[in-house]
C-alpha cells in the first residue's frame, strides 16, 4: 500500500489530506529560498486543458493551492476528433475558464510526414502521442506570451512521459513551470471525488474506461484493466479499425516526393487530408492496431493499444520506396539513424542537436525517395506489392536469371570474387582449429581446408618453432 496515497481506503483522514500538506514541490526557480510556495505566485497561468478529468480539477487547484490569479485553459488541435473540442468548450464554459482553441493540425501533419521520412516506430509501434506534444507545448507557449502569463501548467501525472515532453520545451522560456497533478501527488481517485465535492463539470466525454489520447496519426488506450498484459482487450477500445476480416482486399496507389507522402492514387493531397483518407481506407480493412509492452522514459514497463491505419501504411510504403531507390549501405545505416531518430522524438527532444543533425542525413537520403508504391490492404495488413521510381537502383537485365552477362562483365568473372569471399573467416578458423599446430593456415584458408587434416605432420611441432618461443 502507498503511504502516500491520498485515497488510501484504510485511512479514513486521507482523502481531505493532500492539498492540507502538500506544496508545490517545482519551479522554473530553482533554489529552496527563491522557490515560489503556493502562496506568493501570482498572475496568469495558462494552462493545457483537455476538459478531462486531470486539467478540470487543475483549474480551481492552480488558484487555490498556488495563488495564481487568473487560469486560462489552452487546447490544442492536433486532430482529436470533434467531441473533445465540445467537452473542452462546455467543461471551460461550465468552469468558468477563458478557453483558447490552436489550431495545429497541419504543423502536426507535417510532423508525422517528417516521422515517415525517418521510418519512426517506437518499440514497434508508430510514435503518435510523443510527435504531438511539442507541437501541443509550443503552440501553449506562443497564447501564453500573448495572454501575458506568467505561468504555465499541464495535468499530467508524475509517471507519464507526457511531463516530459511538455516541460523540456517550456523549460527552454522563462516562464514558471507547474505539474498540480505531480506535485500535488494527486490521484484519480481522489480527482474524482474532489470533483464531486466541488460539483466540477467532469461528466462523460473522455472519462470512461480508457485513458484515450488521439491524434491525427495515432490513437492510444491504455488504462484499468488494460494494465494487465494478460488481458485481452474486448472489440470496444478500437475506434478507427473494424476487426480485421475477410474485408475484399483492395489496392492503394501512394505517391513520394522527396520521401514525403504527396498523393493518393494518382491525386495529389495535403498531409492532413491525406493521413484522414489513410486512417479511414486502411481502417476499414483493421490495418494499424498494436499491443504492445512500453518502456517508458522513466523506466516504468506498461501494456499499451493503438490504432495508426495511416501510419502503418505510409510507413510501410515508404520503407518499401527506400528498399529499390538507396543502395545496401544507405539501407543499414539508414536504420540505426532512424533508430536514434525516433528515439529522441519519443522523449519529445526533437529540437535536439542531434536530431538536426539526423535529419541532414536523412534529408540527403530523401532526394531520391520519388515514386509511387502500391499496398494491398487486407485482413488487418497493409503489404507493399509493387514500387517503381526513376532512381531505382535497379536493373532488371543486370539482375536476371534470363540474361548471361551484367555489361561487359560475365558470369566467369565472378570466380575470382568467389575465391577470395569468406578468406579472412577461413583463415581465422584455420588458426583457432591449429593453434597449437605448426599448420600453415594459409594452406586451409585457400584450398579449403583439404590440405590442413591431410598432412602427416600435423600437430607435431618443429625445432624451430620450439625454438622461438
Ligand atoms: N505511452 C505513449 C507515449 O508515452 C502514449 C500515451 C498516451 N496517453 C494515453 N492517455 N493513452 O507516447
């Protein structure tokens, strides 16, 4: 049982406690003598408000319990679907709260488009959640300049990743940092009961069963009983993909320019309206779902679903462009650049360095990820079954069984090459096989060994060798 643990059953005192005893434990100041307490903050606090059970009780608490005058609620679109806006709108309306709407679909899209260019999967599933919130936070930073705040603020838990996210970038501006949910130590279940004290409009919406965050590219469920990894999760938790079935397959044509996505069966479309076409065609045929065990950044293992139909299949078209236009070399390196890529991206540290310098890379790659790739979508799969390009490092009569020679090149002039393949293995093998023998590994390194077992001398030491030890 958790001490700390505000909803603790067996302390009956326990539920009016947290806010009694605790302090905001943060801030952008950092020292323990200039370290604003509860009660000397003041100003305006913009904050990143969902209308979800965590921003709703943040709104009185960063007032209350930290003394700031004024809370403004910030939601920032980065493509949720429309009954989160009207939750947001009404729970601001019924708070009482100055509610702003960003609009950050297509910043957000292209994003994802970046993501698709660096072939971005986190432990084996699309980053959707982590692409998003920088883009979320910076938007929040931009309103909060505007508004002339002081502070910022977002609901986020102590053990997520999401607070990370926010506050690597809002830590970058000079304004106050805070985490009520964090450092309060507050949990649902007390969040759900100081709402009820307190008659918050917290009805409905995002608060079923399932903690949902959704954005154009991805949607995640996790939470209650899908926090047990043996739990399999009923039909219910998906809302973008039908059951994967015996759906009749069907074919999509997806155009690349310079590695981004540009157009869908010969059409050319804007990345937002191209991702929701994907999301809702590969959908319907249950392409996109994962369950998947996450490492979280703090090291907390959790079971994890989503849904990326889009993703899933741009991703997976893309790599298949990248496969006939970059050499081998390109391919493997490209991978652990990739790798590191989406690294930094699910730690929301895209403004990295590092990552500059990834994308330079990548960038020089993508100059030749131009063509078109067609994908059967079926049965919960989306294959790659046909590429063509103009940099195709491919030649069809090069490669063929049917033709004799590449160039002037023929196949007789392979043999010198087969010769010498593997030598270095050999002659390393020989060596470990006769260490202690006076073989020649060079004999078993080119005729293949015959020699090395056939010699009537072998294992025996000469003179000289003893010699020279
Ligand atoms: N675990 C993912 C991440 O950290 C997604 C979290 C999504 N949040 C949610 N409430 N389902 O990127």
């Amino acid at each position: 049982m958790d001490a700390n643990d505000p909803t603790d059953s067996t302390d009956p005192t326990a539920l009016d406690d947290p806010l009694d005893s605790a302090q905001p434990t943060d801030s952008t100041r950092s020292t323990d003598t200039d370290e604003p307490t509860r009660a000397d903050r003041s100003g305006r606090v913009a904050l990143a408000f969902s209308g979800g059970l965590d921003t709703t009780v943040c709104v009185p608490l960063l007032e209350t319990e930290y003394g700031y005058d004024e809370v403004i609620g910030v939601t920032v679109d980065v493509g949720q679907p429309p009954e989160e806006f009207e939750e947001a709108h009404e729970t601001a309306a019924a708070l009482d709260l100055e509610h702003y709407v960003v609009d950050a679909t297509d910043a957000f899209a292209e994003t994802c488009l970046d993501a698709v260019r660096a072939n971005a999967t986190y432990q084996g599933y699309p980053l959707g959640t982590a692409l998003a919130r920088p883009v979320i936070a910076e938007a929040i930073l931009e309103i909060a300049a505007e508004h002339g705040c002081t502070a910022l603020a977002h609901g986020c838990t102590g053990k997520g990743n999401d607070q990370l996210r926010f506050e690597t970038v809002w830590r970058g501006s000079d304004l106050e940092v805070c985490a009520p949910v964090r450092e309060l130590g507050l949990t649902r279940k007390f969040e759900q009961e100081y709402a009820a004290e307190r008659d918050l409009p917290v009805e409905g919406g995002n608060e079923g069963d399932w903690s949902i965050d959704t954005n154009l590219w991805s949607r995640a469920v996790e939470g209650n009983e899908l926090e047990e990894p043996s739990y399999v999760p009923p039909e219910g938790i998906y809302e973008w993909t039908t059951a994967p079935g015996d759906t009749e397959s069907e074919l999509v044509e997806i155009g690349f320019e310079d590695g981004f996505p540009v157009a869908i069966d010969g059409e050319a479309m804007a990345p937002v309206a191209l991702i929701s076409h994907l999301n809702e065609r590969a959908g319907a045929h249950g392409v996109g779902r994962t369950d998947v065990m996450e490492d979280r950044m703090l090291g907390l293992k959790v079971r994890e679903n989503y849904e990326h139909p889009a993703a899933t299949v741009l991703l997976s078209a893309h790599g298949a462009l990248e496969d006939l236009v970059l050499t081998g070399e390109e391919r493997s390196f490209k991978k652990s650049v990739d790798q590191r890529w989406a690294e930094k991206a699910y730690e929301g540290l895209v403004s990295a360095p590092l990552v500059s310098a990834l994308e330079g890379f990548i960038a020089e790659t993508q100059t030749r990820v131009t063509g078109t790739v067609t994908m059967r979508l079926a049965g919960g799969q989306a294959r790659p079954v046909g590429r063509e390009s103009s940099y195709g490092v491919y030649s069809a009569s090069a490669s063929s069984f049917n033709t004799e020679t590449v160039g002037d090149i023929t196949q007789g002039d392979a043999t010198g090459v087969a010769k010498y393949h593997g030598f270095q293995e050999r002659l390393a093998n020989a060596v470990i096989g006769s260490a202690s023998e006076a073989d020649d590994p060079l004999e078993a390194a080119t005729d293949g060994g015959l020699t090395a077992g056939a010699d009537e001398d072998a294992g025996e030491e000469s003179p000289e060798a003893s010699e020279e030890r």
